[in-house]
C-alpha cells in the first residue's frame, strides 16, 4: 500500500472511531434529559435518513424518490402517552407511509459547496388503539376504550437549503441540511389517529457518508436535531429532539452492479421537555434506540442510476413509547 492509501486508511479508521464514540456517548449521556413528545413520536421517523441512499446527489440535475414505510407497535396498559390533551394507555399502533422524495442538485455553489434544494410528500395510513383517560362528572376521570383510523397527505417537508461537499475521490459525501416540517396534515385533538402534527418542525442535520470504490465498505452517519413549534389546538409545546442514523455495510459486485449487506443503527431522544397545558403528563423519560439489517442494490438501468434499499428496524430500548418494527423500502434514480 502507498502512502496516500496509508493515510486514507488511517483518515477512515480516525473517522468510524469518532462515529462509534459519538454513538456511544450519546446513548449514555442523552437519557437524562429526556422527555416525551405529544402523541408518543415526532416528525423524524427512525431509518429515514440513514444511508448511502440518502446522501444528496452525485451530480448536477434531479433524483426521484420513493419511500415505503412501515411501523408497527404497542404501549402496554402501565404506560401512559400524551394525546390531544389527555391520557392514552395500552396503546397498539399501526402506521403505512408512500413518499416521493425530490432532489435537485444545481450548479450553484457556496464555500466549495454545491447547493439542492428538495421536498418530501407523504402519504399516510394510521390506525390507532387505546384506553384514553376523558374528564369525568364532579371533576373526575373516566377511560373509554378507543380505536381511529385515518389516511391522508401528511406534513410535507422541504428543503430549502442542502450544501453538499464530495472528498477522498467521491468516495466520500457530506452535507448540511435544513428541512422544514409543514403541517399540512389533518389534525383533530380528539383523534388518536392523526395523519399530520398540526405543528411545524425545524431540523438542521450534518450527514457524511462514505462509500469506497476499491473495498465497496460503507459507513454512514446521519444526526439532527428537531425544533418543534406549539401545536395551538392543544397548547401543547412539544420539545426539542434528537436524532442520529448509523449505517455499515460490505457492497461486492452483483450481476453488473452492487449488492449491499450491513446494519443500520438509530438512537432518537427528546433534550429538553415540554410544556403548556395541553402537556397534562408534564415531563416524562422517553427514548427509543435499535438497530436491524440493511440489504441494497444499485445498477444502472438505461444509462440512469438505480439504487434500492429494504430494512428491517426493531426497537431494542424503548422508554414511554410505543415499542414495535420500522419497516423500509427505498427506491432511487438519478436523472
């Protein structure tokens, strides 16, 4: 090996230290000063960026989307989560989303940086339920079992501001990100199911991800944080959160492209709590990590690159949540 490759080596040994170190530290240290978020979940759904396959695009022009989500959970009878203003308990939620994802990379460029902008359009099915605590006669409390379903447009995000960088021979990719949750979704406070937040969300994220074209070795790395606005037909302020995605994976040549198999793992945890009188749990410990399998495929297909994605994400460490399985399934072309 010569030098340069030496000193890439040591780069990308230096580089899985610190992502690892940062993962660990924040495992440990974020849990106390967590909280929870109205409804049990935020905007940011775990595995949504988390990958090669999320990184902004390789070059000038547009790159089409398509995500297929799937979650699945339950919140036994001892553990209370916040919604519209009451209590919910032994909760069993089911969530489908279909989104189409659009990136257009220009030829702007800022601090050696090239300049995208995007948007995400969900589409969302929910079925939700519970036990939910309602005011009583005299001042008391009553809990009535509970279902909703709904379906619908969800909160649409866009991005008006990505600023991508390529290093190490375009083996490596990173950027920083503003994506900008709207509340387009409906919204009923008496509802468990509920296909938008009827809140707004502000989320800077800085994102590498590296790719080696020699090894075909993967590690990618994915954090943010989430600034939530009050959810005014509550008066519910939910806090502030954050959010990281880890991925490695081995890619080897498959039938003229590239098959990849690896491993994501995704820590999501509120930093400060909530508040208004909407938030009649005050503040609570919750938090969600896990980590599942990765399989990907990328080729090219009428001079147009081609990339696919299937994960499976169970929850291993769960606190005031719905505990359950994200299911993903992304597909991707470069125009």
């Amino acid at each position: 090996m010569n030098t340069t490759g030496r000193l890439t080596t040591r780069r990308m040994r230096g580089a899985v230290l610190l992502v690892l170190h940062a993962f660990v530290a924040t495992a440990i240290f974020v849990p106390l000063l967590s909280y929870a978020e109205e409804g049990g979940s935020g905007h940011y759904t775990p595995g949504a960026s988390a990958s090669f396959m999320d990184a902004l695009p390789s070059k000038p022009g547009l790159a089409i989307a398509s995500y297929f989500s799937y979650y699945s959970g339950h919140a036994d009878a001892s553990k209370q989560l916040p919604f519209g203003g009451s209590a919910a308990a032994d909760l069993d939620a089911t969530a489908y989303a279909a989104t189409v994802v659009a990136l257009y990379r220009t030829d702007l460029t800022l601090l050696g940086g090239y300049y995208v902008v995007g948007a995400a359009i969900p589409y969302v099915w929910m079925d939700v339920k519970g036990n939910v605590q309602l005011a009583g006669p005299g001042g008391g409390t009553v809990t009535r079992a509970k279902s909703d379903t709904a379906n619908g447009i969800g909160d649409i995000t866009v991005y008006p501001f990505m600023l991508g960088w390529i290093g190490l021979g375009g083996d490596l990719k990173y950027d920083l990100r503003l994506g900008i949750y709207v509340p387009t979704g409906s919204y009923n406070k008496s509802d468990l199911a509920n296909v938008g937040k009827n809140y707004w969300t502000f989320e800077p994220m800085v994102t590498f991800s590296y790719l080696s074209h020699k090894t075909g070795f993967e590690l990618s790395a994915f954090a943010g944080l989430d600034f939530n606005t009050k959810n005014n037909d509550t008066d519910y302020q939910t806090g502030n959160q954050f959010h990281i995605d880890v991925t490695a994976a081995q890619h080897l040549p498959f039938f003229g492209g590239l098959i990849g198999v690896g491993a994501n793992g995704f820590y999501y945890e509120q930093i400060s709590g909530d508040s208004g009188s909407g938030a009649v749990l005050g503040d609570m410990m919750g938090r969600t990590m896990g980590i599942g399998p990765v399989l990907s495929y990328v080729t090219n297909i009428w001079k147009k690159d081609v990339a696919a994605e299937v994960k499976w994400l169970p929850e291993l460490d769960v606190s005031n949540r719905t505990k359950g399985n994200y299911i993903w399934f992304k597909l991707e072309v470069q125009f």
